[in-house]
C-alpha cells in the first residue's frame, strides 16, 4: 500500500454514539464487525499519514493480512464504503485515495496549534471549500485566488513579527515567487516556511532583499545569510541595522 508523506496525527477519537450511527448500523448489517473493522483500520492509516490516503492494487490484500480478514471481503466493503459517503468516492474512483471532508474536519482542527505557528501548506486532494478551510491550512495557489494582479519585480511587502501566520508566509511567498523563481517547488515552498518559524519573519524578508540585490536567487543563499547573522548575534531586524553588519558573496 503506498502513502502519503509522514505528516499525520498520533490518534484520533470516536464519537461516543459511534455505533448508533445509521451509517455504522447499515455497515455492521451488510458485514457484520468485519465491515467496521476495515473502516476503522482506513481511518487509523489516513489519520496516519495525514488527512488522506494514496493506495495502489495491492492495499486490499495488505489489509486482509493484516486484518485476517478474507480479501473478497476487503473488496466488496472498499466500494461499499464510497457508495455510502463513508469517503469521498469520485477522488477515490478517479486517484485512488481515501480522504472525506468530515476526515479533513477533523484533521485541520488536531493541527490547530501547531499549525498557527508553522502553517501547513496543501497542494492536493483538499476537499473543503474557502470558507471552511482554517487559516492556517495554505491552499496551492491560494495567493492567485485574491489577488490576480502579477506582482512587479523587487516588491517589497513589509513583514511585521506580530502579522498572522498565513499572512506572514503568504507576504513571503508571493515576493519569493516573484523575485526568485515563479515555479516554486514544495521542497523550497517548505524551506522558506521553516526559515519563517525560526527566525523573526521581517529579518528573513531583509535577507531576502539582501539576496536579491546581490542577485544570489536561491533560498539557500538566503539560509546562508540567516546562519551567518546568527553566528553574529543578530536575531532581528533592528540588530541588524543597528550593528551594520555586511553579508558575504558566499558562505562556506
């Protein structure tokens, strides 16, 4: 069976009147404890690896061995499962993954806290529309969606160390995107929400100029830059104008 990256919870909680769920009642009448079983065992690896799961044509077999449950059965539950909303079957059908919007539900409330400081940025499979969506979960191309205009090169928005989380790192995002590289990559799109979480967010927009004025474009120069400060003492903007410091070409 394959997964989704490792970004998921440790548990999860059932309602207490899980079992006097129509839906719940309807599976258990159709395949008995074995029904309930499969569909618990889905959750626990959905929430385990995120607020989906990708499989592939051997996760029934998986799941019958490690179930013992006979695999015709594991087949015949899956797309009982879809038919009934236990998930969302046309993303099913069409990508092979499991997720619902009750499941997105609940897992964009277990990562409040963590998330309002490092907002988690989504590229696929979201299921909840805007204005169910929490601030601090970031949508691909959720910048574009309120503001269509294409930015100029060298725009400087300011970065404030009390603005929100998701204001912060879409104010990041969209001069990075417009000064650095416009196909941003998750992998860079990752690192520059890290660098944001660790370090007061208008000194990374400083090294940010920085690293545009001197026309080294890449989030590793700007990590370079960060280090380098920091080995200095400098962990804010006003340390940095303050003490004068002078940012190398390169760093070794």
């Amino acid at each position: 069976m394959s997964r989704t990256i490792s970004e998921g919870l440790n548990n999860f909680m059932l309602d207490c009147d899980f079992f006097t769920d129509r839906k719940i009642k309807v599976l258990k009448a159709n395949f008995g404890t074995e029904g309930i079983t499969v569909y618990l065992y889905l959750l626990c690896e959905v929430y385990r690896n995120g607020f989906y799961l990708k499989v592939d044509d051997d996760f029934i077999y998986i799941i019958s061995a490690d179930l013992n449950i006979k695999s015709e059965t594991v087949a015949e539950v899956i797309p009982f499962l879809m038919e009934h909303s236990f998930f969302d079957k046309e993303l099913f059908e069409r990508d092979k993954v499991i997720t619902s919007k009750s499941v997105q539900r609940y897992f964009q409330n277990a990562i409040k806290e963590k998330a309002k400081k490092t907002p988690r940025y989504i590229n696929e499979y979201w299921l909840l529309d805007k204005d169910e969506t929490a601030a601090y979960i970031i949508l691909d191309g959720e910048e574009q969606k309120t503001d269509t205009s294409v930015p100029e090169k060298n725009t400087e928005p300011v970065i404030k160390s009390e603005d929100k989380p998701a204001d912060m790192f879409n104010s990041a995002y969209n001069y990075y995107k417009a000064n650095f590289n416009s196909d941003t990559s998750p992998e860079d799109i990752n690192e520059l929400r890290r660098l944001l979480s660790l370090h007061e967010p208008a000194l990374v927009m400083e090294c940010m100029k920085i690293a545009v004025n001197k026309d080294k474009r890449s989030i590793a120069y700007i990590r370079g830059i960060l280090k380098n400060l920091e080995r200095q003492g400098i962990k804010t903007l006003t340390d940095y104008r303050n003490k004068g410091v002078s940012v190398p070409d390169r760093f070794f």
